[in-house]
C-alpha cells in the first residue's frame, strides 16, 4: 500500500497535490528569519535593512493622506489603473528627468514596492532555465526572485567596483543570459558604487551583445559625500535594454509600498499585463498621497536631513570597527546608502559565529546567503542606520566580545 492508499484507507479522503517545485526549491529571506530571531528590544541589531523610523516625516505624509482623503475620497478609495496613477507618474518622470535621464509619465508603471517590479519581470522575461547575471554577492531578495522564475542564476566576477565588464562579456557569450541584475549604488549587500567607467563598460557589452539590464536604485539618493554617479540606463548603447527600478521606500516610508519600473515601451506592457494578474493595480490612496506629499513638501530636504544623520551613523560603525572584529579583516567604506560589508580572516564562519554573537544581544547577517556563486563564509553584513551612534558604538563592543568567543 503506498502513501496515498494508506492516508486514503486511514482518513477516508485522499492527500492534496504536493506544492509547486519551485515553491519548495526556494528558501525563505535569512535576513527575515534572522529578525524574527533578534527582535528582542534589548538585541542591537545591525542585521536589518530597514530604514529609521524616528526620521519617518510622519507629520508630512500623514497631512498627505488628509488631505487626499478629505478632498477626492471616493477616487483615493477606488480602484485605479494598472499603470499608476497619472499625477504621481509624471512626478516621478520629472524626478527622474532632474536626475538625468529623460523620461515621459508614460515610461513609467508604478509597482506595489521595487520588489514587485523584480517579480513582474521575472514573469515577462524568463522562462524556466533561462541564464541571469548578477553580481557577487547579490541582494537576496533578487536571488529569490530569479529563482522561483526557474531560473538558472549565475554570478559575475567582479572586485571593490563592482562587475568585470570582460567577464560579463565572456559569460554572455558563453551562458546567452537574458538579462543583468545590479544594484550599482550603493550595492545591497556591500554598500560599493560602480564607477561611471564601469558602467559605460557595462553598458557596451549590453549593447554589442544583446542583453537587457536591470539596474535596481533603491539607495542612490542616499549620497553623503563624492559626486553622483550617472544611471547606466543614460549611458550609449543602454537606452532601450535597461530597466530602472525606484523606490520610496528607503526616501519616503517602506509602508507605502511605493514603487516604480522606467522601461522600453513593450517591456512595459509585458509588466503591466503581469501586474494585472499579480493586484490589479497599486493601492490608489498610498499613490495619491505619494503625489500630494511630492507636491506639497521637499522630499529632497528631507532626504538631505535623512542622509545626514545616516552619514553620523556610518561615522560612527567606521570609527569602532577596527576594534570590533579580529585583526587581519577588511570592510568597505560606503559613500551613501545603508550598508557597509566586512571580511572577516579565512578561518572564520559568520554564519557559525552568529548565534555566540547574539548570545552578546547583537546581530548582523552572514554573508554567504547573499552569494549565487561561490559563497565566502568569512563575509557578513552590517546596516548602519537604524541605531544611534552610541548604540552603534556599544554594538560594536558586543560584536568584539561575540566573535572574541
């Protein structure tokens, strides 16, 4: 009697189908299950990406919604376009237009956060063992992404600039990729920023070889020193293969859920037909507020105050990291964004290391999840940005202690 008969013969009814494979192939965040772990009040916890909630303009964005919600109810309350909401899609074409990249509102579909925009083109790209590049490492959530699409995801090498152009040429001739995944500033998980060369580079092989980029830009406008670095999407060649991602989240407030793909007109529309199946359409109240906000206040005062005090706090896990972790490691220096990357000596395991070091009540994330290549066990990650500088500072001790053993 097999397994069915003998739950058949038990119960009386028989099992359900199994879930999809992909849904069982593909694991959950480890940064999530790491959260859920440290969530304790008294944990410092440098392991999140989440943005500091005392600097939410939660005054501003609650005068935004008001207002929305006294003045036309019943368009905030209904529902809306696939594509977005007019007014918020040519606000954010003229945003993008001031930052160099000229764009029409109808360029533009607003997504139920960036991550939705991952998902979608996953949907209106690959087909199951389809090639995606991506760096090394990677953010995960990308990983995840890509994978449950079935795809086949493959690292490019690269250094403290991010991807060798001369191998990602080798690996799309080799491998006939559909697309490229980077986040070029400010790098989920490394916190690194790919040079205005590089990225001409990389737009060049994109162009002679055939292949989309997917440029994902959630920190950029988190800059606190050096010149900003032109999108890859402006660059010779690059114009009608590159997708670029945006997000309010880390400027505006993650809750929203506000997000945003600029793409070549068919791309688009293969977007929007999959959106239509994934929600229908992004909540109308959450992008009307969005627009009033943008039209109300100064989201780039704001985003200046915000980087500002983000830039103390990476001062602060800069001047007491040496001390922190063993001699012979080395870490990133990050211009902007949230996240700085260290290397600890070749002997040692972050992912062994980190329940001794939560034992000390702080955290970061390993590094080796972040890897769709080879995995370095020595990496981890650490976000700045959500602690004081003296919380950071005592942090920093505990890490000391934690991975001193």
């Amino acid at each position: 009697m097999n397994v069915a008969e003998n739950v058949l013969a038990v119960t009386g009814s028989s099992p359900v189908p199994p879930l999809a494979a992909r849904a069982t192939a593909i694991g959950g965040s480890p940064v999530r299950d790491i959260l859920a772990v440290t969530a304790r009040p008294e944990v410092i916890n440098f392991a999140g990406g989440l943005p500091a909630p005392e600097l939410f303009d939660v005054a501003g964005i609650a005068a935004a919604y008001r207002d929305v919600l006294a003045e036309v109810p019943e368009r905030a309350l209904q529902y809306a376009t696939t594509e977005g909401e007019p007014g918020l899609r040519a606000a954010l074409a003229e945003r993008t237009g001031l930052r160099g990249l000229a764009t029409a509102a109808d360029e533009i579909l607003v997504t139920t956060g960036s991550q939705q925009a991952l998902s979608l083109l996953a949907t209106a790209l690959l087909e199951p063992g389809d090639a995606v590049l991506v760096e090394d490492p990677c953010y995960l959530a990308a990983l995840q992404a890509f994978g449950l699409a079935g795809a086949r995801v493959i690292a490019v090498p690269g250094d403290a600039d991010g991807i060798d152009p001369a191998a990602l040429e080798e690996l799309v001739i080799r491998e006939r990729p559909k697309l490229l995944y980077t986040v070029p500033t400010f790098q989920n998980p490394t916190g690194r920023t790919m040079p205005a060369e590089r990225r001409a580079a990389v737009a060049s092989v994109a162009a002679r070889r055939g292949l989309w980029i997917v440029e994902d830009d959630p920190y950029g406008e988190l800059r606190f020193e050096g010149a900003r670095v032109p999108w890859i999407a402006s660059y010779d060649g690059a114009g009608d293969r590159t997708v670029l991602l945006g997000s309010f989240s880390k400027v505006m407030a993650p809750g929203m859920r506000l997000g945003w793909l600029r793409a070549p007109a068919a791309l688009r529309r293969a977007c929007a037909v999959a959106k239509q199946a994934a929600d229908l359409h992004t909540p109308t109240v959450n992008q009307l507020a969005a627009a009033r906000y943008l039209a109300d206040r100064d989201l780039d005062a704001h985003v200046a105050r915000v980087a500002g005090v983000y830039r103390e706090r990476r001062d602060a896990m800069l001047a007491g990291i040496a001390e922190a972790l063993p001699a012979g490691s080395t870490w990133t220096r990050p211009e902007g964004g949230m996240f700085l990357w260290a290397r600890l000596p070749e002997s040692y395991d972050t992912t062994a290391l980190l329940p001794r070091v939560v034992e000390q009540e702080v955290a970061y994330v390993p590094g080796a999840p972040f890897y769709a290549g080879t995995p370095d066990p020595a990496t981890l990650r650490l976000c700045f940005v959500t602690q004081t500088p003296d919380e950071i500072a005592e942090g920093l001790r505990r890490l000391a202690k934690g991975l001193q053993g």
